[in-house]
C-alpha cells in the first residue's frame, strides 16, 4: 500500500467532508468534526505528556543518573490533585493545585506581564515627534500618541464621559474602531490563506492522484 | 481551615514570583516555582480528557442528541493516544501520520471555513450604520486589500496604506487595550494574592 497516496486521501476526504457544511449540516461534517474533536484531544493529551510532564517532571524525579528527588513529588501530587476534580468526593482537594496555579500566575503577571504589557507599551510610545522621517512621521507619531492617551480615558470609567474626558474618549473609540477594523482585517486575511492552503493541496496534490492535472 | 490552606498557598506562591523579580537570592525559587506551576497547569489536559470521554459516553448510554457520532470522536482519540503511547511520536511513527494526514488538514479546514463564517457574520453585524463602523469597515477592506496582489494592482499605495494602518492606528488602539488590560490584571492580581478575590475557589464543594 502507498501511505502517502493514502495519507492524500485521508486529508482530501476529511477535508471536503468538512467542507460541505458549506451547502448545509450533513452526516459526512458530523462525522469528521467529531473524529477532528477526539483526535485533536488526543493529539494534545499525548503532546503534554511527551513535551511536558516527561522532560520538566518525571526526569527531574527520576535523574538518569540514578536516585529520586523527592521534591519532584510535591508539583506530581498536586497534578494528581487537580484531576481528581472529577471525582466529586474528592474535588475540594483540587483547591490546592489550583491555589498554586493562580497564585504563580498572578505572581508571574504583576511583574513580568505588567513589565511587557504596560511598561514597554508606555515606553514604545514615547518617541520624539520629529523622530526620523519628515512630516509623514511627525503626523504618524502625533496619531500614535494622541491615540493611546485618547483610548486609555477611553477605558477609564471612574469619570464620567462628560465635557473634555467625553470628547477625549470619542476620539478614543474613533482609533479603536480602526484599530478592531484592521484586527479583523488581519483575522479575515489569515483565514484566507489556509484556505488557499486547503485548495491548493485538493487541486494540486489530491486530484493529481486520480490523473487530473491541472 | 477549608480556606486558610489554599489562600496561603495562593498568597506564598504569588510573594515568592513577586520577591523573585527584585530579590535576587530568591531567583532560583521562582524559576522552580514556575516549573511547578507548568506541570500541575499540565494535568488539566487530562480533566478535559476525561470530561470528553464522560460526555461521549453518556451521550452512547442514554441515547443523546447525535450520539451515533459519538464512537468516532471515542475512537479518534484512542487512536491518537495509543499510537503516541506505544510507537512514540517521532517522524515516520502512526501517530505522526494520523497527526499530519489527518490532524492538520482537518484543523487547516475548520479554520479555513471560519472565513466564510466571519465574513458573513461581519456583514450582518458592521453594517455601515454610523461613520464610526463605516472606519471600521474601511480600515479592515484595505488591510485585507493590502495583503493580495489584485490590492497592488489596483493602485501602488494600496499596501503601504495598508501597512500605516497596521503600524500606527492599530498600534495605537492595540497598545491601549494591552495597557488597560495590564492595570485590570494587576489590580486582579493583586486582590487574588491577598485573598480578596476568591472566586477561583468556588464550584469545588
């Protein structure tokens, strides 16, 4: 058996089933978007245990060199904490895992998070006006700052929206409609090319197979 | 005692990745810490496995709504988790041929018909009903017409317009968002550190 013509056709039908929910709901989609959903959990079921758990814990408690560190038990028992949440009797002890998990990441976010998020956004628009260029990027870097401040009041609602800040948040929401404008525009344009992707490979490797070239 | 346990546990580990920013003797704490934090938020995986499998097969016994479908969603993930279990994933194993013929071009498509789905769902919902949605639709037509061959076509300047959008506007809005949301986190933060905000806490009864 050629794998690799098999392995065409596999995607080629799975594909097009997917596909055809395009015309309407139909059996063909039903059946491949619930084998898409099994596979795809257990694609990252086996991901993490290969990626994750092996490397960053079972071969910290158990060295090749030989020997166990214990401590390495404490992340393992928590991890086997937070799946007994399904087993109700027993879910109040997933509190624990959870409790290290927010607390880590609300650890993690008051710093690194705040430092990357906030900081070095504040400090990236900053610039000097006449930076570079000539009056293109002095205009440029006007709209940049003017539209980060405006859409900051925007977002601050201990005030009302009335006079000054009122006006100042308009032109807030103004950037930010260009803003989700372009973001959506990006999105569409992503989507877009896996689908040139998925046609590509239907026109050019699928029906190649059955002597169609086109 | 019920609460005192995990809002000290929330409370230790949040000081220690705080202190392990600025003290540097604590570095090492934190990078453990963080490692901890990796594999336990790992073990979640399997809770949704679990919770798939559950709901399959609850849908099989009481005879739910498409449940002749269900054995296949059970299959296809037996299939992967065997295969990656016994064979390993490496290049040329059955796991990473189910992976690449069968798990890629499937999460290709269904991403793929996303694009009908939310250009159709843009239509209805950016109608041009004021000048402020009218922006927004022609902010995202010329990124959209800025990244194809026919936008150039059309007129030379259509991709550098396109490209100014990207860079300063949505710059401009995108930093805004990222820098509210980064007062909102820490604020949130900060209230879960300090046991105010327990909600995280709750549904585990």
């Amino acid at each position: 058996m050629n794998w690799t013509i098999f392995g065409i056709w596999l995607g080629a039908l799975l594909s097009l089933s997917l596909y055809s929910f395009l015309y309407k709901d139909n059996p063909f989609y039903k059946f491949a978007e619930h084998l898409f959903v099994g596979m795809s959990a257990g694609y990252w079921v086996i991901y993490t245990i290969k990626n994750v758990l092996i490397p960053n814990w079972w071969e910290n408690l158990l060295p090749a060199e030989g020997g166990m560190q214990p401590i390495w038990l404490i992340p393992g028992i928590l991890g086997i904490f937070m799946v007994l949440r399904i087993v109700p009797k027993l879910a109040s002890l997933s509190r624990m895992s959870l409790s290290l998990i927010v607390g880590t990441g609300a650890g993690l976010t008051m710093t690194a998070m705040f430092q990357t998020n906030a900081l070095a956004q504040v400090n990236g628009t900053i610039v000097a006006l006449g930076q570079g260029g000539g009056w293109f990027n002095w205009v440029s870097n006007i709209i940049m700052v003017t539209g980060v401040v405006c859409g900051l009041v925007y977002f601050f609602f201990s005030k009302a929206h009335t006079g000054i800040v009122g006006r100042t948040a308009n032109v807030g929401i103004t950037i930010l409609m260009v803003a989700f404008g372009a973001s959506f525009g990006y999105t569409v344009m992503a989507r877009i090319s896996l689908l040139i992707g998925q046609t590509q490979f239907l026109l050019f490797e699928w029906l190649p197979t059955m002597g169609i070239h086109l | 005692m019920r609460l005192f346990v995990p809002l000290t546990i929330t409370f230790v580990a949040g000081i220690i990745m705080i202190l392990q920013f600025f003290v540097p003797a604590t570095q090492s704490m934190g990078e453990s810490l963080q490692e901890w934090y990796m594999i336990v938020a790992s073990f979640a995986i399997f809770i949704g496995a679990a919770n798939l499998l559950q709901v399959h097969a609850h849908r099989i016994r009481f005879k739910g709504r498409n449940w002749k479908y269900s054995p296949v969603t059970i299959v296809g993930f037996t299939a992967m988790v065997l295969t990656g279990l016994i064979f390993g994933i490496e290049k040329g194993t059955p796991f990473n041929f189910l992976f690449l013929e069968m798990v890629a071009p499937m999460s290709a498509t269904m991403f793929s018909l996303l694009a009908f789905f939310v250009a159709s769902a843009a239509f209805r919902a950016f109608r041009a009903s004021n000048w402020r949605a009218t922006l927004l639709l022609i902010s995202a037509f010329v990124v959209m017409l800025g990244r194809v061959p026919i936008g150039a076509m059309i007129w030379d300047r259509i991709p550098l317009i396109s490209e100014w959008i990207m860079q300063v506007p949505n710059l401009a809005g995108q930093r805004a968002v990222m820098i509210g949301a980064a007062m909102g986190m820490v604020a949130t933060s900060l209230r879960m550190i300090f046991g105010i905000e327990r909600s995280y806490l709750g549904g585990a009864d």
